[in-house]
C-alpha cells in the first residue's frame, strides 16, 4: 500500500511550530502580527474560507480583522480600502478573499495591495520574484504541496515532476517551486496532446485540473507520488478530487487523500507567510 500523505497531521504540526514562534516574539514585544481578510459579497464557500483563516490566526495569536463588504460595494470603495490597509503600520498582512464579484477587476485589486503585506502571494512582484528566485511570498497551496513533499521524506531534486494545470494560483507557482527544488518539470494543460504519456513519466505528479475523478491508473506510472489538488462534492455529497484515490492509490508510492491531504496545507502556509510578514514588518 502507498505511504498516505497526511495534511492534516503536517497542516497542524506547522501550525504549532508557528504559534510558538509568535509566542516567543510577542513575550519580547518583538512584533505585531495583523492579517486584514476582505470579503466582498456572502458567497457561502468563501465565507467558510474567511471563518477558518480567521480561526486559524486565532489559534496562532496572530490578530485579524474583518471586512465584510456588501456584493455591490464598488471597485473604488474596494480599492481605496486597501490603500487606506496598505498605510496602516498595524496590519502587517492583507487578504482580498477570491472570486471577487464580476464587475470588480480582479487583477487591479492584486496588484493594489502593498507586495509586503500580500500574504497570499498572489501580487505580479511576488510572483515575479519567485519566477527570479528572489523572496517574497509565495502562493499559499502550492507552497504546502512542497512542505507535504519535503516532510514526507520525497525527494524532488533529479526527479520528473508532472504539473497539470496552468492556473496563477496553482499550477504556475507549482512549476516554478518544484523547478526551485531542482526537479525537472513539465507542465500540462487542457490542450496538451497525449497527457497520459506525459503524466504517466511523472516521478511526482501533481494534479490541478478541476475535474472530479479524471486521472485514473492510466495516467500514472507504477510507483509516482501523486498529488491531488482538487476538491469536489460528487451526487452523493462525499468529498472528491482529480483523482480517482480508489483507482490509483494501490499503484502508487504516496498519495495525497482528499479531504486531508493538500486542503488543510493552504492555510497554514498563509499563516507561514503572515508569521514572516509580520517579522519583516518589525518596528
Ligand atoms: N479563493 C480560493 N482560494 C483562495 C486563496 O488562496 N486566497 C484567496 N484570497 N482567495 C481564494
């Protein structure tokens, strides 16, 4: 049987590793910790989102506060919000929930916030920094996916990694961080020809397709290690992902289960990132 890749159990130790970090800079009055969560709109998912972001800080002993903003609030109110945020030497970090409604402009609100305090990494500079090999933040999913890897003993170094799916959130930092860990990366997409020959040379395959149960043993080599993004509810009401576990977990070496395996990572590594803006924010 594969080695089953525990997020819940490494989401909480890295959860732990950061509350007693924040314990010991705030005993010193080294630092004030702040995330500011905005959601614009009652989308029932997102506010779910906000509500563990927010329990997650808590937990932590990072402080938060909340901007719950009606759905036809305007993309100048939103914006001038987050310069008003941007200027506050409290907040050290600021989170813009997504999907924003549709006649606000996604990518001018990304690039409005202060890249020190885009905790989720998603800002044109933060990616451009990662894409240099430069620091800054770094897209909270993806970045737990390597801290699945790297404390799960899998090597990533020589090794062929497999992305699919090419989204900013996803797919994008993916490769650039697995290419930072010197693997040898292919990224595949929607339009790729033979994606089962291509994934199926995966060492390390990480799926980020958003389609329940679509990558099944043909997809994968005897042995991979296969991480699955994805997160659906079938008719049933039972939680999926992208791939098909029953399918695949029996030819595999280690495999991510969903609920349990890549979900719970996202939000400890944006209180990872909220840890380290704080630092950086010190006065
Ligand atoms: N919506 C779904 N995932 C995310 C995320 O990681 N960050 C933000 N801001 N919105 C999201």
């Amino acid at each position: 049987m594969p080695q089953i890749i525990d997020g819940k159990k490494i989401s909480a130790m890295i959860k732990d590793e950061l509350k007693t970090q924040v314990t010991a800079l705030k005993s010193k009055q080294e630092v004030s910790i702040c995330l500011a969560v905005i959601q614009v709109g009652n989308d029932p998912a997102s506010a779910v989102y906000v509500g563990n972001k927010k329990k997650a800080c808590a937990y932590i002993g990072i402080d938060s506060l909340s901007y719950e903003l009606p759905e036809e609030t305007s993309q100048a109110q939103l914006m001038d919000l987050i310069g008003e945020l941007n200027h506050k030497a409290e907040v050290t970090g600021i989170l813009v929930q997504l999907p924003l409604p549709e006649h606000i402009d996604e990518d001018a609100v990304i690039r409005a916030i202060d890249p020190a305090k885009d905790v989720d990494g998603f800002h044109p500079q933060s990616v451009g920094a990662l894409c240099i090999g430069q620091p800054g933040f770094v897209s909270c999913t993806p970045a737990g996916i390597i801290q699945l890897l790297k404390r799960s003993g899998i090597e990533i170094a020589g090794r062929e990694c497999v992305v699919v799916g090419r989204s900013n959130i996803v797919g994008k930092p993916m490769a650039l961080l697995l290419l930072r860990e010197n693997g040898t990366v292919t990224v595949a997409h929607s339009r790729t020809e033979n994606l089962k020959e291509v994934t199926g040379r995966a060492d390390i395959l990480v799926v980020a397709v958003g389609r329940p149960k679509m990558i099944t043993r043909e997809y994968v080599k005897e042995g991979a290690v296969v991480i699955d993004v994805g997160i659906h509810r079938n008719e049933d009401g039972r939680l999926c992902g992208d791939v098909d576990y029953e399918d695949v977990a029996p030819i595999c070496s280690a495999i991510t289960p969903v609920p349990g395996g890549v979900g719970p990572m996202t939000i400890a590594m944006l209180m990872h990132n909220c840890v380290e803006a704080g630092k950086a924010g010190r006065r």
